[in-house]
C-alpha cells in the first residue's frame, strides 16, 4: 500500500507537520531531538526501537512521533512509524490517509504484515503501520508474545522503529510496552501540562 494525496499540505493546520513546511525554529528543534536520539542511541548496527508518549491526552505526542520518523527518514536510514495508541489512534487522520488494517489485525492473525506496512511516498525509506481495528483489551496485544516477535522481525528490517503510544497517565498502554522498547521520549506541552500530571508521569 502506498500514502498518497496531500498528507502534507500547508493548508491543513492539523497536519502541518513535515519539516519542509514547518517555521525555522520548528525545523531545527525536530533535527536537534534526532541528534540527540542518535547520540543516546548510538549503536548503528542493530535497531533501535523509540516509544513517544505523554502525561495526557493533547500534548503533541503524534505530532512528534511523525516528525520524528520523517527526520530521520531524511539522513536515508531504514524508519518506520508505528501507531500503537490502538484506543484513540491519530496517525492516520494527521497524515490524512485511509484507515486500513493494521497492528491489530495483524496481532490477532486478521492480515498479513505485508498488509499492514504501508511505503510513503515521500520517502523509499520510512514506512507506516497504522494500529487498525480497536481491540477490548490493547494493554494485553501490546505485552503478548506476539508483539514481541513482530518487533524482532521489524528490528532485522530498519534502523529506528518510532512508536506513539498512548499518554501515560490515562491507561497502562505506554508502561507495558517496555520489554519492546529501547527508550521513551516524553512530550509536554507548554501552558497545558500541569506539574501534577508531570510528576506522575515520571514516577512511572
């Protein structure tokens, strides 16, 4: 499957995104995070696996995990963004592509991974997964063994795995991921986070 149409266009305020639309400032911050990702990260010949995430609902975590993907998809490394928020996915509609099968269905024995992974037409070298239908329980899909050998598999395949997970503070989704994960990156938003929710966050 391919992402065509105007996924990136400047007159879409939800999906004003990618760096080549995006103000001096916002550019130089999203490549500023993919240097500090790779220097956290350095080790060039395995996969390193990323999940994005945040306190709450509404702090930008989708957004950085798209821009993320795209920045480095720039330096011609092997990206693949994965949305894995399967209660409120978003990755679709801010990329303003059609809802197909994804994680979810594959997970469950519903679609094939060829189904799944989605090339962009952007770049040859970033791919999308979207999380696909929404399941009862996606606490139990994310930490199933199942997950853990698709992200192996994924692992042969490309050099980062960015994933968007959901906030932190709302469902258990983001902290059982870990056993897949190298790392997480924590969105805040400013003048809408609360120290409160911040706090809790981090404890967890």
């Amino acid at each position: 499957r391919k992402i065509t149409g105007n996924h990136i266009s400047e007159d879409n305020e939800s999906i004003a995104l990618l760096c080549d639309q995006m103000h001096f400032d916002a550019k130089e911050a999203y490549k500023l995070l993919r240097t500090n990702v790779m220097f956290c990260l350095p080790d060039n010949d395995t996969c390193r696996t990323i999940g994005i995430t945040s306190p709450i609902r509404g702090e930008g975590k989708s957004t950085v995990a798209i821009n993320l993907a795209y920045t480095l998809a720039v330096t011609k490394v092997n990206v693949l963004l994965i949305d894995m928020d399967m209660r409120l996915p978003s990755i679709a509609s801010k990329l303003n592509i059609e809802k197909t099968l994804g994680l979810s269905d594959y997970l469950v024995g519903n679609a094939t991974l060829k189904e799944v992974i989605r090339s962009t037409d952007k770049y040859p070298n970033w791919d999308i997964m979207l999380s696909g239908s929404i399941p009862p329980t996606p606490s139990e899909l994310i930490s199933s063994e199942s997950m853990q050998r698709l992200i192996k598999g994924l692992e042969r395949k490309y050099d980062f795995i960015i994933i968007d997970l959901p906030p932190v503070n709302v469902v258990s989704d983001a902290l059982v991921a870990k056993d897949i994960l190298d790392g997480y990156i924590l969105t805040v938003r400013q003048d809408y986070s609360d120290r409160h929710s911040l706090a809790d966050c981090i404890r967890q």
